[in-house]
C-alpha cells in the first residue's frame, strides 16, 4: 500500500528560524520514511535536513488556502506549527497541531501585547477546538490546551547539540565566568538580560564575567545596546554549540513554553540560572542543576550570579533524566499519533 503524503503548513521552515521550526524539523525528518511525500506550504524555506521536500511557497492567506486544497487527498495527512494553521479550518481540511507559543501570558507584557492578545487567544482556541488533535511540549501548556479540547498530549523536544560535556566542575574564580545565552535578539528573550547587564556594570562587582550570546538579531536597538557592554559579546545564530566551552547558561526570558536550549545546556551538564517562566521548572530541578529566580526580580538574579562567580554553589547532575528530551523519542510519539487513525 501506498504510504500518505504529510503536509506541513507553516511560516518559515528550517533548522535556522525559531525553536518551533527547529522542532518541526528534526521530528518529521525523524519520519521521513513513514510517508510517500512530504509538502512544506510556507513563506520561506532554509536550511533543513531533508532527503526530499517540495516547498509551495505562499504570499497571503488565500494562496496558503488554494495550494493546500490543491495537494489534499485521502491519503493526505495536515500538520500544523504556527497561528496559521486556522486556514486548514477555512480550507475543511483535518489537521495535527502543536502549539510552540506563549500566550496567553504574552499579553501581559505591554499594551501591544495585550491588543494583540485580543485576536491571538481566541485564534488559538479555535484552531485547538479544530484540530484532529494537539501536541505541547510542556505539562504547564497541557494545563492551558486540556481546558480547550481533550485531544492533547505532551511530547518532549530533543536537543540539537552534541553531549561534550561529560562532568561538571564547580566554577573555579582564578579564571572568568563564562556564560552561554541563547535565543532570537528580542524583547521577550532580552529586555530582562538588558537590566541585569544594567546593573552588573552599575556595582562593578563581577569584574572577570562574560557573557556569549547566541541567536539571530529580531531587534536591532536592543541587540546595539547589548553589545555595547564590554562583557558581552554577540555571536550570532549558530545550529551546533559547544557547551564545554561555558560554565554557566542564562535564561533571561519574560516567559517561555519550554526552551529546547536550556535542555541542551542541561543535556550537556552545563547549569542553568533562569527565572521560574513557563514549563523550566519541569527540567531545571533546583538547586542541583540551575537556580530558579522570581520572574522579573534583576536583583535576585543579579546576586545568584555573584554567588556562582564566587564558587559558593555546587551543582550535581547525577540525578538528572532528561532522556525523554530526544527527537527520536518525539518522533515516535507523533507517529503513534498522526497513525492512530490512518489505515495503511
């Protein structure tokens, strides 16, 4: 029998956009062999590890209705990763969805956020309403999609990176701190690292710090005012890190689902000091791996990181399990899923 064609209907979709597209990736290229053909209808294509992909490119929301309708038949199988996955709705074609975003706690976040929380929730709502089923990567967004719609459950992300670390050793203070962070430049990611970098050069205190930031530039006021600080420098996007070059990974963010790399720094027994958002408190166990700090509070975290930089915390991996956190693992979870219903 002939096997089913898998569309995926996204934005941008490739290994060098966002967590989501990443996630995207590595878990149906995971599955590659399981379908006859795999369509990506989106606005952009990238780098991607695909053996084989036919990319529809479209413009506006009535293009995205008319190439989806163009490839559906009854052996098509729809997926969606992004808001617009409701043009399946439109389209009355049955689709998978997961749910990568940040709202509804996004639309705390200034009045802009909160307008755009107006059509946003809702939006999301509807298409979880609509789907055939949808899939999170954090048990604090299945809280927020079992309240929707039954249909849902949680598969872990993988990491992207090598494990090269394979002991973690108590920061030593003869030598500088070096901190990894990670993410798109922008206000979500970084406005809070802003405050706290702020505040370093304010007390003068952590004199031998560095901070490497790691990530594709969204904002380019906030990513100028970044590295105009001495102790940080900005390294761009890069797909693979090496995380025994750092002692230390930083989370800054105003609010996360669950960050695929704050798994791989603690895949790759590297701590983590972040503030207690979304799903991290599900793979951060504090105080043994990372520490915890109240959302927003740039003092606490400013005195956490003069507490490591002084190598007056001790961290231990030895109980840590993040083997759930493997595409492998993912990609079987999805295929039970898309396959529950599907008759080869």
């Amino acid at each position: 029998m002939m096997r089913p064609t898998l569309v995926i209907l996204t934005d941008n979709f490739g290994l060098n956009f966002s967590g989501g597209a990443i996630a995207t990736c590595r878990i149906f290229a995971a599955m590659e062999a399981a379908f006859e053909e795999i369509i990506v209808v989106g606005k952009q294509l990238g780098v991607h590890p695909f053996q084989q992909l036919r990319f529809l490119r479209y413009d506006n929301r009535r293009m995205a209705i008319r190439q989806l309708r163009k490839v559906a038949t009854a052996r098509t199988i729809f997926y969606g990763d992004f808001y617009m996955s409701y043009y399946f709705i439109l389209a009355k074609l049955p689709f998978y969805f997961t749910f990568h975003d940040n709202w509804p706690e996004q639309g705390q976040f200034g009045w802009r956020n909160a307008l755009r929380a107006w059509y946003y929730v809702p939006l999301y709502r509807w298409i979880i309403r609509r789907a055939a089923w949808t899939i999170t990567v954090s048990s604090f967004k299945y809280e927020f999609i079992r309240n929707i719609s039954p249909r849902t459950s949680v598969i872990r992300n993988g990491i992207n990176t090598r494990i090269t670390k394979k002991a973690y050793e108590v920061y030593q203070t003869k030598t500088d701190l070096r901190i990894i962070m990670s993410g798109n430049i922008d206000d979500r990611k970084f406005a809070w690292a802003l405050a706290l970098f702020q505040k370093i050069r304010k007390e003068g205190e952590l004199s031998r710090i560095q901070f490497y930031l790691f990530g594709k530039i969204l904002d380019e006021n906030l990513a100028q005012q970044l590295a105009a600080f001495d102790f940080v420098t900005l390294v761009g996007f890069q797909l693979d890190i090496d995380f025994s070059n750092f002692d230390l990974y930083c989370c800054t963010s105003k609010i996360e689902n669950l960050s695929i790399s704050v798994c791989e720094a603690l895949c790759n027994y590297t701590p983590v000091l972040s503030f207690d958002v979304g799903g991290l408190k599900e793979v951060i166990a504090a105080p043994h791996t990372g520490m915890l700090i109240p959302p927003g509070d740039i003092g606490a975290f400013y005195q956490a990181l003069q507490k490591i930089s002084r190598g007056e915390v001790r961290f231990d991996f030895s109980q840590q399990d993040l083997s759930d956190y493997d595409w492998s693992v993912a990609a079987s979870a999805y295929h039970k899923i898309i396959f529950k219903n599907f008759t080869l």
